[in-house]
C-alpha cells in the first residue's frame, strides 16, 4: 500500500518511507557507505535532524547521534522504524521532536534524555520496554493513542508544561513515580494491562474513562480526576491537599482511598469489593449519591455536607469518627403549635435539603458513634420524603 508523504521520499524502492537526501535521492538507510560518511559529515550539532519515515537500526542511529554529538536541534522523525535498539541516553533536543507513527521494534529508551521544546509520540508503537525515566520536557510532551509492549518507566521524569496520554494503551507494567507535571497528566481513555504506579507524583491527573486491567496506585496534588474510569483489580489512591473526583468509576477489587486536607466525590460510584475512605485533617466526601458500595468504611471524615440519597446499600456502611451537620435547635413558631422548642442534632445534608434548612459556621456536629450512625443512615434510602422535625 502506498502513503501519501509531505516529503520527497527514497527513490529506492516505492515501499520505502525514507526522506530522500540530496543530491543522492536516497534516504539514509539505502546509502552507499560512502555516501552515507558524506551525508552524516552534513549533519551539525543543533541542526534540524530530519529522518521522517526512515528505517533505522542500532549501527545508524548510532552514527547519526555521534555525528551531532548527542545535541540535534529540531528533530522530525515522524514514522521513522527504529529497527535495532533506540537509545537516546542523556541526548539533548534542542528545539521540538515529533516522533509521530514511529515504530520502535526493540528497547527505545530516552533515559535522562532532555527536550527543550515540545515531544510528540502521537500514534508511535513500541513492540518493547520504554524508557523515559529522569527525562526533562521543558514543553509539552504527548503519548496520544500510543503503544506499549511492555513496560514504560516514567519515574522521576519532568513535565514542565504537562503530558497527554490520552486513549494510550499500556500493555506491561507502567510506573510514574515521583514524576513532575508542572500542568496536568491526562490519561482519558488509557488503558492498563498491567499494574500502574503513579505515587508520590507532583501535579494534577485526569484518568476520566480510563481503564485499569490490573492495580492501581494513583496520587496527585491539587486535582485528581478518575470520573467513568474502571478498574479491574485494586484501587490504592492517596492524595494530600488535592479534590478527587470518582463519581461513576467501578473498582471490581478493593478499594483504599486516603485524604488529608482533601476532598472527594463518590457519586454513583460502583465499589464491588471491600472500600475504605479514610482522612487526615479536615477531609470531606460530598456525595456518596447513587452508590453502589456494599461493604464501604468511612474514617474521619466530615458529611456535613455528603449526599447519601439512593446509596444502594446503606446497611454495609460502616462509619467511625465522622461528623455530620447538626439540625437547626431553638424555640420556633408553627401553625400547628404556637410555640415549640427543636433540640438539636446529627443529620444527614439530604435532609437538610428537603426541609429548607441552612447550615452556618458552626453547624456540624460532635462525631458520632458508630451504632447510632448505622441506625441514621438505614434511614435515607431515597432521602426525598417529608416528616415531622
């Protein structure tokens, strides 16, 4: 099949993708080694590099990164096939590097790699392990619907200005440890076949849709997103001064969920096996709306403001050191008693929705114990009724 290429390309066969050198007409690969000593001797440190859709095995790629003493300028290696393995160790790119479509049929490997600019992978497949571990992105870096074999090491990389992974694939085991993204790291519509760590990591995170085949380990600072995301085996998530939304993710595992100073967002989340959420510091859940959880422990979190109304299994809940908002308390007027007094105590945001009530500073109760909060909450199933206060 033929493609339609924004380059001249080899004249040495039509198969061939390879940008045509001048005055040779030939791409890199399918040079005499003469030519190719004389091609090589044009290419200069901080130079354009321009290998779009050329074959490249370890031997060349080795020539070419000498030739410009591991410092090229702007690279285009767009569909470029990387036969032999691709280590650009340490190698500085001083302008942007696409590599879209690029193929990497062994280790491709950018450990400690720097890249002043902008790097895109868009579309790039890598039949094996892939290493980005320590590398600096000063711009934007993207993986959209890329591929990965095998592992992808991303720990102690640097995203200055974020990382877009959206709707990749990961096939082998994916970590991100104590990586920086100075934006955000999207992973919308990503999927995880094997375990991924993203702990300790600096930045926002957005896994909305994606999928987890295996554990996951997630943190973030200020937003983590995993909303409509599912996850086959466990969920570890850990996350300090950071909201968390989880509305309508399903964990088919167990599920660990730790706060501290955060906040987080349940609503119509399906937690099939064993959850906790626990908090340090002020933490607080505001909805656990529509949920399917029926084994959830709550610890140490403030309700006064959660949503509870259509939780399918309220008798599963099992709550220890939260606190609640109070209800209003004073002497009112009504039409059917002149005057009454209303004590006060714990109850659900739900209720004090539908009764009209407003909560002010001070509003939230002293914890309750856990009997006589499993005793509150078997009463809310739809929230929604009236009553008497």
């Amino acid at each position: 099949m033929t493609m339609d290429m924004d380059w001249a390309t080899c004249s040495h066969s039509p198969s061939c993708t390879g940008v045509a050198r001048q005055p040779y007409g030939r791409c890199l690969s399918h040079l005499s080694p003469e030519q190719l000593t004389d091609a090589l001797e044009g290419i200069r440190p901080g130079r354009l590099l321009d290998l779009r859709g050329t074959t490249i095995d370890g031997e060349l790629l080795a020539r070419v990164l000498a030739a410009v003493e591991g410092r090229p300028g702007r690279a285009r290696m767009d569909l470029a096939r990387f036969t032999g393995e691709a280590r650009f160790t340490e190698v500085r790119f001083h302008g942007d590097v696409s590599l879209d479509g690029a193929r990497f049929d062994r280790l491709a490997s950018f450990f400690g790699a720097t890249f002043a600019g902008n790097v895109s992978f868009t579309g790039a497949r890598f039949a094996r392990q892939l290493s980005f571990h320590g590398a600096t992105v000063r711009g934007h870096a993207c993986f959209d619907r890329a591929v990965v074999g095998s592992d992808a090491l991303f720990s102690a990389a640097v995203f200055t200005r974020g990382l877009s992974c959206e709707r990749a694939r990961f096939d082998g085991y994916a970590t991100f440890d104590g990586a920086v993204f100075g934006e955000q790291a999207a992973f919308r519509g990503a999927r995880f076949g094997r375990t991924l760590s993203f702990r300790k990591v600096r930045g926002r995170a957005a896994f909305e849709s994606a999928h987890f085949a295996s554990a996951a380990y997630l943190s973030a600072t200020g937003r983590l997103s995993a909303t409509g995301a599912r996850a086959d085996g466990a969920l570890d998530l850990t996350v300090e001064d950071c909201s968390v939304d989880l509305r309508r993710i399903e964990v088919r595992g167990t599920t660990a969920i730790r706060l501290t100073g955060s906040h987080a967002d349940l609503e119509s989340a399906v937690l099939r096996g064993p959850a906790t959420v626990s908090g340090r510091g002020f933490c607080t859940i505001s909805s656990l709306r529509a949920a399917v959880a029926p084994d959830l422990s709550l610890f140490r979190l403030d309700l006064s403001a959660c949503r509870f109304a259509g939780l399918a299994h309220p008798s599963g809940l099992r709550l220890t050191g939260c606190t609640f908002a109070f209800t209003p308390g004073g002497v009112r007027l009504s039409l059917r008693w002149p005057l009454r007094w209303f004590s006060r105590r714990g109850a659900l945001a739900d209720e004090h929705r539908w009764r009209g009530w407003a909560q002010g500073p001070g509003d939230r109760a002293a914890p309750l114990t856990p009997l006589r909060t499993a005793g509150d909450v078997r009463d809310f199933p739809d929230a929604g009724h009236g009553g008497s206060p």
